[in-house]
C-alpha cells in the first residue's frame, strides 16, 4: 500500500513525500477513499493512528478545486494544543498547495486570528468557545463550509462543548459533508451522529483496544507514595521522554514543582496556565528540553510527540477507554513503549476491567529498595494528630492475590540523574 493508489492531486502527493510518509496507517486507508467520494464518516480509532492525515489529505485534494479565498472547511477541536497540531499538521501536508489555514482558540489576542480570516484562509481549525465568538462578531463567516470535521469528539463532550457543537452546527449550510472522529462512543455521540451524518459509514480500527506495541506494568502504593516512586523509578528506568498523567491541576503542579527541586527536567500542563506557558511547556517537551511531562487528561489532547517511551499513570483514569487513550501516547510509529500505572487499593477494581478488555494479567511490580511502609505525613489525608502527637494511618490493605508483585525491571540509570539538593530530606 502507498499513498499513490489515493489518487491524490500532485501538489498534495509532493507534501507527503516531503514528509517522509510512504505507508498508510489502517485509518487512513479506510477513510481516505470514502471521504473523497464525499460520504459522511465517523471515524473510531485511537490516538497515534493518523486520524489528522486522514482528514487532512481529501479535504486539501477538495479544496484544489473551486474558489479560493474562502472558508471551505472547517476542522472543531476542543483543545488549544490539538487546534493548533492540525493546523500545523494541514500546513505541513498542503506546504505545496498555496492553500491557507488558520487555528482560532481562546487565551490569546484574537485580532491576528480575524486578520487570516479576513486574509482568506480555505481552512479553520478551530476551539468551539472562541469560534462561536468570532462569528456572533461577524468576524468569521461559515456560510461557505464544504465539509465539516468534528475531532476528538468523546473529549468535547466531556468538555461540556456539545451545546456549543449543536450551535455551530446550526450556523453551516446544511449540505456539506460532514466527518466525525472518536477514541470512544459513549451514547452522546451516537445521539449528535444520528442528527448530523446523514447515510454514514462507520469505521472501526481497534477503537476498543490498546495498541500492540505498549507493555503494560502495574505499581501498587498508597497515594502517599506516589511522588517518590515515581522520582525512584524514572532513576532506576531507561527512558526517552516520560508522559505522566494527574488527576488534577493542582496535583499536576505540585509535582512537577518537587520533580523540579529533586533536579528532573519537568515541566507540566495544565488548563489554568496561560497560552504562552502552554506552549513553551509542549515546545521544551517536543525539542527535549524537558524529558519529562506531568499533564492533566484534557491538557494533554494534542500532544504529539513520536519519541514518548514511557506513559505513567500517577493517577488511574476514571475508564477503561481513557486508560486506552492515554497510554496510546506511546508505542507509536511502530515503537515499543511502556505503560506504568501507579495503583492504590481503592483502584483495584478499574484494574480488573482493564484486563478483560486486554485479555491478561497486567504484571504487577515493586521496586525492591523502595520503603512501601512508610505512614502519611501529619495532616495529610489518612493521618491525624492528637495532642502533639501524630497516629499512623489505617492503611487499607491490597489483597495477596492483587498484588503478586515481581521486582522491576532495571534498565541502565537514567540519564539525566537528579542534582545534589541541599534541602534536608524528611
């Protein structure tokens, strides 16, 4: 298979071939064809399967013909970083082509974004919010929009963006061809498929599964622990970069801050930093000025890095398909890569579903020199204190047969080995 057999107009051939793209992914073999027939598709495969491309090429092979300098497509994200990877990503595919695209999002002056589309860019990829704000102003006319690409469509809804999706909707004409991309199906988007994609066809490329390439390692502990585990294990692990995923914002930053002090090269991301610290974060993170990269869930929607060796759950997610989703972060570009996922006793639960749907026993682990046993700090959630003097914890056991534990595997030292901290351990 190659991209030749997709017939694509010459332009755009030459701009994969300047990419170095040969082989199509499974996603994009399947969609490609149907798009250019001008089906509607909703496309479920996870993230690393080249959704962007097989989006991007028959929407640039469309746009060759016909009137130029006009909104002809229109690309919804629901993040900033994952906007701004598309557009990136339709500049790179189209470098050939002459034809323009504009990312439009919050967080930033948005007089620069009015001016490419008064510059007449074919193409908007855009976050809802500030989308719907530009076109109540006038400012960003959608009445021309050929075809319609709805991306990470699960993560929108989890945004809370599906009003706002169903008031763009609103504002397009309504024949145009229309593409819906999703890790997942939850009962949200088949409700907004059934309203928007008119004779569908629905492509599935293991949307359920986790990729092949990933290994996957469980790390009990209590939570703790967690920070020192994870600051022993990446001392003790081979790794190129680490994605680690919080549940929170706050946790998101107060580790990356201790990760800092211990002399890691961190950085993190999360929905309360400005644009500019976003993008200095993906940056370092992508040239390898930092190795290491602690993100929230939502933050973390289009970070695109091939070299990820290793995910860390420091937090197990919520679900199955968002464990799937994230750990698909790494193993990409037919890489190995490693899932680390550190568990407390109330997550066992979420453990034995990921199993089934994996259909094994995920390899439980321990580090052997670590202290597992060491009680909460005073104050800290699982701890009290009476009268000047502080009680250790009730611990709440995991049971033997969860646990099974084998030592970790030992790679060489990482690399990048913490400063001396004249800071006092206690």
């Amino acid at each position: 298979m190659s991209f030749k057999q997709f017939n694509l107009h010459p332009q755009i051939e030459a701009g994969i071939q300047a990419l170095g793209y040969s082989t199509p992914t499974p996603i994009q073999f399947q969609s490609i064809p149907a798009i250019l027939q001008g089906r509607d598709v909703m496309g479920l495969a996870q993230t690393g399967t080249g959704k962007t491309a097989a989006f991007a090429l028959p929407i640039l092979h469309r746009l060759m013909n016909g009137q130029r300098r006009r909104a002809r497509a229109l690309i919804v994200a629901p993040t900033r970083e994952l906007a701004e990877q598309i557009h990136e990503s339709i500049d790179e595919l189209g470098c050939k082509t002459k034809l323009k695209s504009v990312a439009i999002y919050g967080g930033v002056n948005k007089n620069p974004q009015i001016q490419k589309l008064r510059g007449g860019a074919e193409i908007i990829v855009a976050c809802p919010g500030r989308l719907l704000d530009l076109a109540d102003q006038g400012a960003a006319d959608l009445s021309n929009i050929e075809i319609l690409v709805l991306d990470e469509a699960d993560r929108m809804f989890d945004m809370g963006f599906l009003p706002d999706i169903r008031r763009i909707t609103k504002r397009l004409p309504e024949k145009r061809q229309t593409l819906l991309f999703s890790a997942t199906m939850p009962a949200d988007i088949r409700n907004l498929a059934k309203d928007i994609l008119h004779d569908q066809l629905t492509l599935r490329v293991d949307d359920g599964l986790p990729v092949s390439t990933v290994s996957h390692a469980l790390y009990p502990v209590e939570q703790h622990l967690k920070t020192a585990l994870l600051m022993k294990l990446l001392q003790e692990t081979s790794t190129e970069s680490v994605l680690v995923f919080a549940r929170t914002k706050h946790r998101t930053t107060r580790v990356a801050m201790q990760m800092k002090t211990a002399g890691f090269p961190v950085t993190s991301l999360q929905g309360d930093l400005s644009q500019s610290k976003r993008q200095a974060a993906l940056s370092g993170f992508r040239d390898g000025k930092y190795r290491i990269l602690i993100a929230t869930d939502i933050a973390a929607r289009g970070i695109d890095v091939t070299c990820i060796s290793h995910v860390i759950n420091y937090d197990m997610p919520d679900t199955v398909e968002a464990y799937t989703h994230r750990i698909g972060r790494t193993g990409r570009a037919a890489k190995e890569g490693d899932a680390f996922s550190f568990v407390t006793p109330q997550e066992r639960d979420l453990v034995g579903n990921i199993e089934y749907v994996l259909g094994e026993r995920i390899e439980r682990r321990t580090l052997e020199d670590f202290d597992y046993t060491l009680p909460a700090p005073v104050g800290s959630t699982g701890s009290t204190s009476r009268a000047g003097r502080s009680l250790k914890p009730e611990r709440r056991e995991f049971p033997a047969r969860f646990l099974s534990s084998t030592p970790a595997k030992k790679g060489p030292s990482y690399h990048m080995s913490p400063r001396a901290s004249s800071r006092r351990k206690g």
